[in-house]
C-alpha cells in the first residue's frame, strides 16, 4: 500500500533525506541481519500476526458496502433538504481508513478505523449521528451498533457483517465531494469545525508516515514486531498511560529514517539502542513543525504551557502538528523506560548468541511483579450501562495514577495494567488492576507508611460526577496483596505455579540480587541501570518543576523546604524528607529547538554520505567502536536545546486533565453519589507493604454501612478517611496535616 514517489526497496544510490536530521547509518544490512530478519519474519507468522488471504478479501467487501453505504445515505439526506436534482445526484461521500489497516499492519480479527467524509450540507448531529445510524440500525449485517457523539472525536462503533468498524465523520466545507479527495492538502482544513480537525487528522498523521518513511515493507514488519512486543510486555495502551498504535508507529518511522537502509533485524536492535539513551523530554519528530496560515494550534511549548508538561513528547507529522503521547505519566514512563532497557540488553545477547526472538518477545508477568496492587472494581445493571461506565471508568484511571504521584511526591510508583478482567461468576462486573511500589533507589525509613485513602476517594469522586451516570452504576477500589489476586485473571481461572523455567527478567533479577549482596558487577550491571534510569527521571521532574515555576511566576525556585510526618493530598508519610529539592531552573530555549531542528544532525552525513568521523557506523554492525559512534550521534540528535516540561503538582493536576472531562464532568456543586460507593482502600507500609496486624474493627460514618479492617490477608477494607477541610484550587487545607487516624503498622 505505497504512495507515489516512494521507495519501497532499498536504493542503492543517491537517497533523499528523510526526517529532521541525517540519518545515523547509511550501510546496509550484513548476512547476519539477513538470516535473523527472516528468522523474525517466521516468528510473526507463526504467532498469527497476519490475516488469511480470506479475511483480507471480505475486509475489502465490506469497506467497498460501506463505501456504497454512505453514498445513498448523503443522497438521501441531500434530497431530504430540498436541494436541486443537479445536487442530489453529484451529492457524494467517502471513505477512507487510517490506523493500523492503512499502514498495512493489522492482524486477524483486527477493527478497521475509518473515516467518512461528507458534504457541507451533511451534519454531524442529525445526519451522521441521526439518519445514517438509522439506516445502519435496519440492515441485519450491522450488529453491536453504538454511537458515541460526545467523546473527544466523536465515533460509530458497529459490526458489520463480522468485521469491527470504528467509523469517524468529517464535514467538510465543500457543496461536492470529488471522488478523488485528497485529505493530506492542508487547504482541506479550511473553515472546518474541531471534531472534524481531529477526524481528519488520524487518516492525515498515516499517510504522512508512509510518505517519511524510506522503505515501506522494512517499516510494517518492524511495527509489526514492535506492536506486538509493546503488548506482550504490557505497555500497549493510550488510555492506560503508555502509547497506542500511532504512537508506536512514529517511533518506529523515526528509527526507519536514521537507518534507512538496515533490515528490520537492525531496525529492532536500534529501536531499543536509541530509545534507550534518548533523553525525554527531547521530542521525537519525523519532520519540523510548520505553522501555517489556518491558524490551527500546533504543539509549540513557548506558547502554550499545557504542552510544557508533557514527559515523552512523539509529534504527529501532519498540520496541525500536536504531541500523540500526553497521556504518559511519570511512572508509565519510568516503566516504558526500563522496558527500552530490557530489550537492548535482549539484543545485545542475541548478538553474542546468548538469546533468541522468544526471549525478548517473553510475557510480562504483571501479577508476579509487585508485592501489592490496586483493584478497581465496577458494576452496571446492563450491558449497555456497563460498556458506557467502563469506557469512562478506564479514561478516569489514569487521573488516578497522576493522583499519586503528586500526593506522594512520586515515592510511590503506579503500574496500571492495560486493559480490564472480568469474572464469568459475577455478571455485569469487570476489574481493572494497578501494581505499587515505592520508588526504587530510595532507602525506606522505618515506619514509613503513605495512606492514599483520601487520593482515592478524591479519584472516586470525580468518576461519579459522570454526566451519563445511571443508578447501578458503582465502583470499589480495594488493596489487595500478591498472594490474594483473584484467580478470574489467570487463563482458565487458575492461579499458575509460580515459573520453574528461567526467564530473562527472573535471571536479571537474581543477577541483580546477587549483585546487591555481593557489592559487584555482574556484567548486566542492572541495578545501577535502573537507578540510574529512575535519576535521570527525577532530573527530568526537576528541571522541569524548575521551568514551569520559572515561566509561570517570573522567578526561580532554589529549593524546597524538608518535610517531616506531613499529610499531603490523604497520603501519611511519615518520613524525614518527602520529595526532592529543585534546582534552579534550567535555562532552555525551544526557538533553536524547534527551528533549527533540521541542524542537528550536525555533520553526522553529508550529500547523502557519512561524515570521515562516522564513516565507520556501517562497517561492523557488532565493532564496539561502532556502539559508541553511534552513541555519539544518538547525543548529537538530541545535543540541542530541549523543553522541560513539568509543573508544580496542583498545576499539572489541573492542566493533564483529558479534553473530554470537561463534558462528561457534572457541575461540581452536584450532589456526589459516595452513598453508592464503598470505600474499601487499606494503608500500605512503604518499606515491604507487610501484612498488618490485627486492628480494631474501624467503622465508617459515611452512611455506607460498616467497613471492617480485614487483617488476616485477604482483602483490606477501610472506611473513607474522615472528611477534611474543603479544597481550595485542589490544595488540601493545614487541617488535614494533623487529622488523626488509625492506621496499619
């Protein structure tokens, strides 16, 4: 599925340069890159990442009936609004696809994102959402058909004929649509309203890929492989805080255009090299951000602060330009981070014949991970109300994970697992879980505890403020410890044996182990890695906490004060110093970052060759001298200035909220629904989240009924914390500071 003027094979002369800087290897791939590409094109195949040659067939019949579909539907309303039989019969519309079907890397069973563009006369509200969902409601092949007209882009859900659609519209300002539309003319935005803007942009971000990537099949095979990878190790999911499929796809399109021609064997191994040693906030780009005359909002973090406090920026190439990844919280980058590490270890070996594709592609074994975890549980009275408060519930979620980050100063770290489970014995019910940990390279004081009771109900709060919320509708957050994780989320509903085969991640940790009692490198050197990885994250907070407080207040922070047995946001802490101190701001200039970004390559090639000092990058794909000068110009990419990009905690609080909250918010002076909610969060000890022991019963006085500590290891219940002072701007009263309240040692 190419696009004109493309490559879609190696060229082995003169290349056109793609991207903002120039590529980092010019040399082609090696025999040892050949024989391991096709070793994991064979993987791919046999894990059924690609569809039958008959499912492919009936996907393309069913876009061509939608296609067919949406055309008798525009004439009909054209005809229904009294306009002249010249414009009834040239009355048109069309469909299109983006996502993972246009970039030719879906796999079986897979939804198909498409887009329907519609004449001016042709509304969103009645016509869309109004006479075609009608006309798709009578044909017996649409099955599952759920509009969703509010969300952020407004989409119809629906199977048709077997096959999952998620089907966009865009009004255009045209009385007639061509049939030979070009949407990536920038002049298609023109007088358009902003779900529109939004609708187009995902059909306009895929065919720009295409278009900046220097070798088509080299590029699906590596996103397939990297797909695939990001959901085996459990960082596949936009809502949840990692990246979606666009996301993926822009990093792997930026490797295809600093190594365009290495196979995707290579393109995997520096996919990790480099994302490893990038820096964040740095941000990825396939092409400079250009402003144009429309006047649309780009991502531009001198002008708009919001844009100042994104932690992983990847930038979609199509005007307007905008950051794809703000969902990323500061533990899922921390997660993704390691996650970079672990696979460029994997490569590494691989290169030395000390692992294979089913090492680095080995499950994350989520419920093995951490000692304690969040479980979050709702409930419905049907099918549809279900569907409904789980889509809002699962978007809410990750407010939940910046919630405890802030109120504990990040000390205690969120794992949110993709994605729900549900028990087959309990109808109407699903659970979505969240691993904690306290942060890891920090010492524990003894005693020290974070109660996160108040963080929680202010989370449960806001999602009973639904605007579609229905009697039934309910939600519980419970602590629940490793060994007491219900068995409904295993395959098959049985709890595994814990693993009697070595892993890759069980021999890191044991070496790390090792390591830490011996006092020694054990040649993964893990420990200081991640340590260091988790530094360079606080650096990242801090530089960034420096500048927004800059930028804001015209001032500098030097530092911020110690904190001894404070109570910030519900979460106790009792612990000598909470937080870190801020250094000075940094002085950062995103003016050279953004216009001269097609500078810094530097000399890393020239006239489509590499520099004398590089020359050797593609001489040996495994030299140790090789490693470092690509080191070197992975630091020269990123050598100019960057944005930091955090905020005091109340300011990112408010600023990281979701646009769509804003309408599916109710007014705030509404009565909260608590009255349907159970409380039922337990305290958790920083230093081993050990079990408690016994505590008297705590009964709570919400009007909820009893809630009873339960100590003995199952599940932890408690009462809501005792109400506190009104917030104020989301800042927690003084009072709350002293409140007393009895806790599990």
């Amino acid at each position: 599925m190419g696009s004109p003027g493309l490559s879609t094979g190696n060229n082995g002369g003169q290349q056109q340069r793609l991207g903002i800087t120039e590529p980092i290897s010019l040399g082609g791939p090696t025999e040892y890159d050949e024989i391991k590409t096709r070793e994991l094109e064979k993987f791919l195949q046999d894990v059924g990442l690609y569809e039958s040659r008959e499912e492919a067939v009936s996907r393309e019949e069913v876009l061509g009936r939608l296609d067919q579909i949406v055309k008798n539907w525009v004439k009909a309303i054209s005809r229904s609004k009294c306009l002249n039989e010249q414009l009834v019969q040239e009355a048109n519309a069309k469909i299109f696809t983006f996502g993972s079907y246009r970039l030719g890397v879906h796999g079986p069973g897979a939804d198909i994102d498409t887009l329907c563009v519609g004449p001016r006369h042709a509304t969103r509200e009645d016509d869309f959402f109004g006479e075609l969902y009608r006309m798709l409601l009578e044909m017996p092949e649409v099955t599952e058909l759920h509009p969703v007209p509010d969300a952020h882009v407004p989409v119809m859900k629906f199977k048709f004929k077997g096959v999952s659609i998620d089907l966009l519209y865009a009004k255009l300002s045209l009385w007639v649509i061509p049939e030979d539309l070009d949407i990536s003319q920038d002049s298609i935005l023109q007088n358009a309203d902003e779900q529109t803007v939004r609708s187009l942009n995902g059909c306009r971000v895929t065919d720009q890929i295409l278009r900046l990537v220097p070798n088509i099949k080299n590029f699906r095979t590596t996103l397939r492989c990297m797909r695939f990878w990001a959901k085996r190790r459990g960082v596949y999911s936009n809502v949840a805080g990692f990246l979606g499929g666009i996301n993926w796809a822009l990093l792997v399109a930026r490797i295809c255009q600093l190594f365009p021609n290495a196979l995707p064997n290579m393109l995997v191994s520096r996919f990790f090299r480099v994302y490893t040693q990038w820096r964040w906030p740095n941000p990825v780009m396939l092409c400079a951000i250009e402003e144009k005359s429309l006047g649309l909002q780009v991502w531009d973090p001198r002008r708009n602060p919001k844009d100042r406090f994104h932690l992983m920026p990847i930038i979609t190439p199509a005007y307007p330009c905008m950051n794809s990844s703000y969902n990323v919280s500061s533990s899922t980058l921390r997660i993704m981070t390691e996650e970079f590490q672990r696979g460029n270890e994997i490569c590494e070996a691989m290169e030395a014949n000390k692992a294979d594709w089913d090492t680095l592609f080995e499950p994350f074994s989520f419920f093995e991970a951490y000692k304690n975890y969040l479980q979050i549980d709702i409930n419905a009275e049907n099918e549809d109300d279900l569907r409904n408060w789980k889509g809002w519930v699962e978007s809410r979620l990750r407010q939940l994970t910046l919630k405890i980050e802030r109120h504990t100063f990040n000390m205690l770290q969120c794992h949110p697992h993709p994605g729900e489970f549900t028990d087959k014995s309990r109808p109407l019910h699903c659970s979505f879980f969240m691993g904690l940990q306290r942060k890891q390279g920090v010492p524990a004081s003894e005693g020290e505890q974070f109660d996160i009771r108040l963080t929680v109900e202010e989370f449960k709060h806001s999602v009973n403020m639904y605007t579609l919320w229905k009697p039934g509708m309910e939600i519980h957050v419970t602590h629940v410890k490793r060994r007491n994780i219900p068995s409904f989320v295993f395959p098959g509903g049985i709890r595994p044996p814990r693993p009697s085969k070595a892993t890759w991640d069980s021999r890191r940790s044991s070496a790390e182990k090792s390591s830490e009692c011996k006092g020694v490198s054990d040649g993964l050197d893990d420990g200081r890695k991640r340590k260091r990885m988790d530094a360079n994250g606080a650096n990242t907070l801090k530089g960034a906490n420096s500048f927004a407080a800059s930028s804001l207040n015209g001032e500098d922070n030097k530092g911020s004060p110690s904190v001894g047995n404070v109570s910030v946001g519900g979460v106790l802490a009792s612990t000598n110093v909470i937080g870190e101190p801020r250094e000075g701001k940094t002085v950062c200039n995103i003016t050279d970052s953004i216009n001269n970004s097609r500078s810094l390559g530097g000399n890393l090639a020239q006239n489509g060759e590499l520099s004398s000092q590089n020359k050797d990058l593609s001489a040996s794909n495994d030299a140790p001298f090789s490693k470092e000068a690509e080191k070197l110009a992975i630091e020269k990419i990123m050598s100019g200035p960057y944005v930091t990009n955090h905020t005091l905690p109340q300011e990112l609080d408010d600023l990281e909220d979701d646009f769509e909250c804003r309408n599916q918010v109710k007014d705030l002076g509404a009565n909260a629904k608590d009255s349907t909610v159970e409380s039922t969060l337990a305290t958790m000890t920083a230093t081993s989240f050990a079990n408690a022991p016994e505590s008297p019963p705590l009964t709570s006085s919400s009007g909820a009924g009893p809630s009873t500590l339960c100590p003995s290891g199952g599940l932890e219940e408690l009462e809501p914390a005792e109400l506190v002072a009104p917030l104020s701007n989301g800042f927690r009263s003084a009072a709350s500071v002293a409140q007393p309240k009895p806790l599990i040692r």
